[in-house]
C-alpha cells in the first residue's frame, strides 16, 4: 500500500519563498510526481524526481530523498498566480501500476 | 490543453439517475484513469484501463462502472445517484511504463452536480 502525507494549507506573502513538503511510505517506489491545481481546473505536471537530489525549473524545485521517503516542492518568487492546491503523488515500480496522489497543499500567497 | 477531452463539462441530475460521463485520450495514450474530486477533497482515484482492459481499481463504488472502447475511448457510468456523489471527476490519460512515461494527461473535468 501507499500512504502520502503533506500538509492541508500553507499562507506565504508575495515575492518570498515557500517549501511544501511531502513524506510518504510505500511498498515500491520508482518516482515522485509534482502536481499544480487550480480550483476548479485540471491537475498540470510540474516535475518528476527518480533520483535524490534536487531539480531546478525555473521558479519551482523539487527534492526527493529516497532513503527517507520525504520530497519537498519550493517555490521562489511567488506570485498571487501561485495560489492553488500542488498535489504529491508517488509512481510505484513496476508498469502498468496506478500512480497515488496525497490530499493537497492549498497554498495562498497573500499581498 | 492537455489534449485529454471530457464531455459534458458540466451536468445537473436527480437523486436515483444515472448518468454517462466520456473521456478521449491523448492521441497515442493507451492507459486511461478515472478520479472523482469533492469539495475541497483531494483526487481519489477510481480506476484505471489500459488498451481496452481493466488494470487497476480504487475507491470505485458498485454502482459506478466503468469501459474503454476499441479507439481507446472511456466511459464512466454512473448510477443511482445520491447528493454525495456530486464532484469533479477527472480523466487522465498517460503512455503505458514506468518512471515519467507515467506522467498524467488531466482533462478539464465533469462537474457533476446531484440535487
């Protein structure tokens, strides 16, 4: 099974730097996913983690410690446009095998 | 656009109706998922197919079902419907593998709405 953990909601002001933080447990791991959501609009692709180590794009970056079974989503420069829900959700190993999303962080930046 | 289509956007039924929401895959994409999203609830995955066939199943209730069609297409049917099965439901289309080939396509959703 899988479990996902992050935290419900986060307040970060504009212009500053925000870190949301994802832990999960799982029986097979391969890689972490980095979702943005929007309320009322589809989930879009951030990034994707395989190996530890952090991954630069842009204003976003995303960590992932395997041995840990942690990855964190940060977020430099943020705007009002930043405001949304950033989903976390774990590829297990393995094909064919369905991806699990955590419940969310709702992120609002504030002026 | 992520290339995923979903129709009807939006739908308005009855407490007992049944109603068929459909999905089109990205051209190419050969596993298709569904999610069913409530208010400020997180995505909750249903089930997936792959080519035509089952592959994995969630949190599906019994009286939802689901198919994928020859040109890949997906219909989720659902029925006897009460107030709590009001939500967002999601299709999500990706190339069949591992690691980032994993990466899922959303469409921009069917907000079912049960009065």
């Amino acid at each position: 099974g899988q479990n996902i953990d992050q935290p419900t909601e986060m307040t970060a002001t504009e212009g500053a730097i925000v870190q949301i933080n994802c832990t999960y447990q799982t029986s097979g791991f391969n890689g972490l996913f980095w979702y943005q959501q929007h309320a009322g609009e589809a989930p879009t692709f951030l990034s994707y983690n395989v190996l530890d180590g952090l991954e630069e794009k842009g204003r976003f970056s995303s960590f992932l410690s395997r041995s840990k079974g942690y990855s964190y989503l940060l977020l430099k420069e943020l705007q009002m446009k930043d405001s949304a829900s950033y989903l976390c959700a774990v590829s297990p190993s393995g094909g064919y095998q369905k991806v699990t999303f955590g419940t969310g962080t709702k992120l609002q930046v504030i002026p | 656009d992520s290339g995923v289509t979903q129709t009807p956007k939006h739908l308005i039924t009855a407490t007992g109706q049944r109603v068929t929401l459909r999905c089109s895959p990205r051209s190419g994409d050969l596993s298709v998922y569904w999610y069913q999203q409530s208010l400020d609830q997180g995505l909750q995955f249903l089930i997936q197919y792959y080519n035509g066939e089952e592959r994995a199943k969630g949190n599906i209730l019994e009286r939802f079902s689901a198919q994928q069609f020859p040109d890949l297409h997906s219909e989720l049917n659902l029925s006897s419907l009460e107030l709590g099965d009001s939500a967002l439901y999601f299709c999500a289309s990706s190339v069949p593998g591992t690691g980032a080939y994993n990466e899922q396509f959303f469409g921009p959703g069917t907000r079912l709405t049960v009065l």
